[in-house]
C-alpha cells in the first residue's frame, strides 16, 4: 500500500460519509487487505453456509494506548472474539469487522491496525467477511475503536457449559497472568513506567481445538479471563453453579516482572486483564494429562492446575495464601485502581 | 524480588505464629497503625491464624480514608470549574458531599489519574493555558514527592500549577486515639513506610508518655507475624518501648534528604480529619514562601465546609473503637460500589480490606 498514492494521510470525516471517500479507503485499504471471496461480493452484509449448530461472539476494542508492547488494537480485536468463540467450544471461521475511527488518525497508524488485523485473521485461520467504518468528529472517540463478531462450528465433542462443572474438577490455567493488563498500565500516561513487559495477545484457539480433540466433554468448561482478570471468571463460575473454588496463591504463575508492577502500583494481579491465557475446568481424572498436552504447546507452556471446584465453601472463591491463611477473592467492583503509597 | 519473596515464606511465617501462640497468656489490642497493614494482615488471611486473645484493632493510617469531605468537594469543585486535576487513583472513587471526582470527570471534568505528582508539572507545562493542581493527599510517606513537585515547579518557572494538600501526620493521630476515653489500645505496630521517612525517634517519647509498646513493622505476612510477636513479648514481660522491626527500610533518623525536602515546603499545621475532627498541629501545610503554590489559597475555596453521612461510622472505625462488621450499614447500604464513606472505598480501608477479603464470613475477630 502506497501512502503517497492514495493522496491523504490522516482519516477525516469524509471517509465516513458513504461517498466516494469512503469508497476510496474500503478499495485501496480493507478491500485490498482482506481479499477473499465473501468479502469480494462487496454486499452490505456477507453469506455463508453451515450446517448445525454455530457460536457467535462479539466484542468492542477500546483500549488507550492504542500501540502498546506486544500489539495493537487490530490484532487485539481479532484475538479476543476468535478466543470468545473458542472458548465456547467452538471453531471461529468468520469475522466481521467495525472501525469507529476518531477523525486525525494518521493514515500510516491505520494502515498498521489493518495490518495488524490481517496477521492476527490469518494465524487464526479466520476470514474479514463483512465490516463498517465510521468517522466521528475529533474528541468523539479515542483515536479508533475497533468492533468484531466472530462466528464458526461447535467442535463434535464440545460440551463446553458451567453445567457440566462438578465437585472435584481440576481448574488448571494455561499460563501467566496479569500480563497484558500490566503491558497496558506501563504505557498509561501519567503511571508510564520503564518495564519490558511485553502484551501476551495472542490466538488460542487451536490449542482449545486440540484439547477438545484429545479430551472431548471431560473439559467441562473454557474461559479467557480477559476484563476483570482470573478473579472475575471465577467468581462468575461459583456463581452461576454454587460450587465453590479453592485456589493457591503460590501456584497461580506470574512472570518476575509483572509480579513487581502490581507491587509497584498496588494492584493485585488476580484482578488485571490477561489476553493470551484461559482456564480449563477438566474432570480431575485428566488433569495430569491435560497439563502434560498443553505444555507441549507454546501457549500453555505455563499450564498449571491452581485448584478445584470444592463444595467446602459453596458460592465463594477461596484463596489459600502462602502463609497458610485463607481469603475470600470477591469480584472487581469498578476499575482497580493504583495505591497511594 | 529480594526483601519480598523472603518475607512470604511459609515456615517462617508458622514459626512465628507458634511463638505467638506460646508466649500469650491474656488477651491483647494490638492496633497496627498503617492501612497497607491491615489489607497485609486480611489479604493474607493472618488474623483468622492469630490465637483469639491476639485481637487487631484496625487504625487510621489509610491516607484515603482520612481526608476530609469537604476536601474531595473542593477537588470536585476545581474540577467543574475548568481546572486539569490530578490525583492519586484510588482518591477519586471517594464519595464527596455531592459526588466524587470520578463522577465529576464523567460529568467532563479533566481528571488525570498518576503515580507520580512530578508528572502533574508536565501536565502544566503541556497545558501552559490552564491551571493544573494535584491533590497532595497522604500521611508521611508521599510528602516529600509532593513537595518535591511544587520545588519543580518553582525552579522551572511553571506558574498554572499548585496542589490541594491535605497531608496528615501519624504520631498526632496516635496521640489522638490514646487519649479517647474509649481506648483500649495496649499496643502499636508503626506503620512502616511513614518511618522510612520520617524515623522513629517522636515514638519514643509517645512510648514512653503512654507506656505503650510501638513495634516499627513492614506489610509483609513475616513482618506482620514478627511485629506482633514483637508486640506480645513487651506486653507479657510488661515492657514498653519502640522496636525497629523493620529495620531494612527503616533508619532511626529517617531518611535525610526527603525530610530536607518537606521542611522545606512544608510546616506544620492543624488538619481535619475525616471521622475524627480536627486534631491540632497533626498536618503539612505549605509554608508562606510557596503560598502561590496551594490551591485553597489560588482559588479561594476556603470557605467550603460539609457534614459528614450521619450513618457512617467511620471515626470509630479509624480509632479502633469499633471493627466494620459491626457497623450495621456495612455490607448493606454501603458497599465498594456505593459506599457511605472512604473507608470503604480505599484498598487499605479497613471496611474494603473486611468487605473483599473476607466478606464477613472468614473473619471475624
């Protein structure tokens, strides 16, 4: 893509009239990118075939910085419905994509997110099939915000439900966590701190395919704990089955240096964003195995079992603590914010 | 991670926690003064492995918890009034009179969460038409950055910034709760981090005056455990004096250089406190020669004075005279998400270190 040919290089609200400035960036930028035969018919929406039941996800992307250590929005946006659909049990096949652009984008940064985006579709081995772009006035949004429904085939043996969740359930967490949320934090204006902590964005979902493959329905249930962190899932779960949790501090993996950010800022690490991580909740009976398959993978190098559904203590997660002591982990209430001292 | 990991060690923690158990005979109250303490001591799950006579009183040292409500309505009033104000972030969920600053910001006003006041000079100098003010809270421990900040912007010439201090001061506070007719305190843990700059050397009058022992002590579970320990051993042997337990952090003369700092933007002054009222001679103020550098001053909001919510028990709660369960709005009417006053909006207020950790139910000592 050449910018010099396209004759502009900052987005303005033109390009979200439907006019032929729109035309002109759809053609020479997301018609280009994203070339595939759904996509190509150039309809206002796209049509596919399937057969049987399917699991549709969406999500919108509106993180501040929009470049961060590790990635960017584009292929945030990709990750994180691909792995909401996978996470259901599913295969993500399709994706659509909506940008809602604050107009003063520079036309290189968007070039970079479309990029961004393209890679991210294409390692998880999902097609661009329908999109939108919008333009809203300078001060009306936050440079872009990206939104993505994501769709595909339930795997044959998914039966991926906090229904099949049990008594005596292994939970076993695939890597770090904490990571991304911190990622993101280093590079917020006014708690910017030096850190190489790099975002661990990623696709999951053929790691989630090849565990249903091998494990079938003894995985009971799938969960990246993305916003409100690995506490905001597991609190969801006892919940919504009235079994409790019984986790281990000294288990729950966390690299060295995110490990020292959260002591740093004063946040507790159960509580921060995680983007390339999810938990399997899994008949104990496999845990082992489990753990053994996806530490062949790169992304659940980490895996590690950090407790069990247990009905000792019913509706709550508790946390046993390095000391031996024990806490109740509530969910986040509003955003976790930075200690005074 | 050194000094951290080695201060979470399981079997250290155990073996102190036995020795505890073997060296108490009666029961004790133990206040440890420092908010980061009491969410050490909850989020740790320490006081349910304490022997019962070993009862931890929950003290006044969350900065957050004791700034006054009229000081978050001036903030909010700077804010609806066109200025850029930076805060500290778990300051901006506290419920003012009307509102808190997180509500302001939602109603347009510019507020800036950092981790550094030095950070709000910037946001000065890149915003040279609009006044910037930060919102100087905290005890001992932030001061001297706070302080720092107005010398920056002093020395580079920065006119459009000044801070809203609301700096509290630990001994008077202690002085403050030793003297209530309420009080059955018979021992303190220091807070830790005030000493680290501040030393040691006023307790050991406080100590002395009041014959009651002062433990120096950090926020880790081995610190913790170690200071209470430390607590028990004068308590049983009918001891009282200051010890140093967290002698890696803590000089007995403090840290030299923040302290020139602070001296030399601030004096000491009377402050509010939230809960507690006004305790003479327990704040920083600035001095005279930094006045343009105050924002009470700047903008002359002064006058604003505001009652407290009649049904928040926070003064007690901050003298230890009473625990949060025992408040009956606790958990009801008040809550992280719509609290009746700070304490239970800080992370290390007591009533939101009782409500996330423990929700009633573990703890209940």
């Amino acid at each position: 893509m050449d910018i010099q040919k396209l004759g502009f290089d900052t987005i303005n609200l033109g390009h979200g009239s439907g006019g032929l400035m729109t035309r002109d960036l759809l053609d020479n930028i997301i018609f280009q990118t994203f070339d595939n035969p759904i996509l190509d018919k150039k309809h206002d929406g796209a049509m596919v075939n399937f057969e049987g039941q399917i699991a549709i996800s969406t999500d919108s992307f509106v993180v501040s910085p929009v470049f961060f250590k590790g990635g960017n929005i584009g292929e945030l946006a990709v990750h994180g419905t691909v792995n909401d659909v996978a996470m259901c049990g599913a295969i993500p096949k399709y994706i659509s994509l909506a940008f809602i652009i604050e107009e003063g984008l520079s036309l290189s940064e968007f070039i970079t997110i479309v990029k961004s985006i393209k890679k991210a579709a294409d390692e998880s081995g999902v097609h661009i099939i329908t999109g939108d772009t919008k333009v809203v006035e300078k001060g009306k949004g936050d440079k872009i915000f990206i939104n993505t429904t994501g769709f595909g085939p339930l795997h044959p043996k998914a039966n991926i439900s906090t229904m099949c969740i049990r008594e005596g359930d292994s939970i076993v967490l695939s890597g770090s966590v904490a990571t991304h949320g911190m990622a993101i934090m280093s590079e917020r204006q006014g708690l910017e701190f030096e850190s190489d902590i790099v975002s661990d964005t990623t696709n999951l979902n053929y790691l989630v395919r090849d565990l249903l493959d091998a494990f079938g329905d003894q995985i009971h249930f799938l969960r990246d704990p993305t916003r409100g962190g690995l506490s905001g899932v597991l609190t969801e779960i006892v919940q919504d089955t009235g079994i409790g949790i019984s986790i281990f501090e000294d288990r729950i993996p966390i690299e060295k240096q995110v490990a020292a950010a959260c002591e740093i800022l004063g946040l507790d690490p159960l509580y921060v964003a995680n983007e390339g991580v999810f938990i399997a909740i899994v008949d104990k009976a496999i845990e082992a195995s489990v753990i053994q398959f996806m530490q062949k993978d790169v992304k659940g190098a980490n895996a590690v079992c950090i407790g069990e559904m247990t009905t000792a203590a019913t509706g709550k997660v508790i946390l046993n603590s390095r000391i031996g002591g024990k806490r109740i982990v509530s969910p986040l209430i509003g955003e976790q914010l930075p200690r005074i001292c | 991670m050194k000094y951290l990991s080695e201060y979470r060690n399981f079997e250290e923690t155990k073996g102190y926690l036995k020795r505890i158990e073997e060296t108490v005979t009666q029961t004790w109250k133990i206040m440890e003064v420092c908010g980061g303490q009491t969410h050490g001591l909850v989020k740790n799950g320490i006081l349910d492995l304490l022997p019962d006579q070993v009862q931890m009183i929950h003290g006044p040292g969350c900065p957050v918890c004791v700034t006054p409500l009229n000081l978050i309505d001036k903030a909010v009033e700077l804010l609806e009034n066109d200025v850029i104000v930076c805060s500290f972030g778990d300051m901006i969920r506290v419920p003012g009179s009307k509102k808190s600053l997180l509500e302001a910001k939602a109603h347009g006003g510019d507020l800036r969460v950092l981790y550094s006041p030095l950070e709000a000079v910037n946001i000065a100098k890149e915003n040279p038409h609009k006044e910037v003010v930060f919102f100087a809270v905290g005890f001992e421990t932030t001061a001297p950055a706070n302080a720092l900040s107005v010398m920056q912007a002093q020395k580079e010439g920065v006119t459009n910034y000044s801070i809203l201090v609301s700096h509290v001061l630990v001994p008077p506070a202690m002085e403050a709760i030793l003297d209530d007719e309420f009080c059955n305190i018979n021992a303190f843990l220091g807070a830790g981090h005030v000493c680290a700059i501040m030393g040691y050397k006023d307790y050991i009058s406080l100590s002395e005056h009041y014959r009651i022992p002062i433990i120096i002590t950090g926020f880790e579970p081995l610190d913790l455990v170690q200071g209470i320990y430390m607590a028990i051993c004068q308590l049983e042997s009918g001891q009282y004096k200051v010890e140093n337990q967290y002698s890696r952090v803590v000089k007995e003369e403090g840290n030299v250089a923040a302290l020139k700092v602070i001296n030399e933007v601030f004096e000491i002054g009377n402050r509010e406190w939230r809960g507690i009222g006004e305790i003479p001679n327990s704040g920083y103020v600035l001095t005279e020669a930094y006045r343009a550098y105050d924002a009470e001053f700047k903008f002359g909001i002064h006058r604003l004075h505001v009652a407290e919510n009649p049904k928040c028990i926070a003064g007690e709660i901050l003298k230890g005279i009473k625990k949060p369960h025992q408040c009956s709005e606790f958990g009801k009417h008040c809550n992280p998400s719509n609290p009746l006053g700070a304490p239970m909006v800080s992370s290390e207020g007591a009533c939101a270190a009782y409500y996330h950790f423990s929700n009633n139910v573990i703890t209940s000592k």
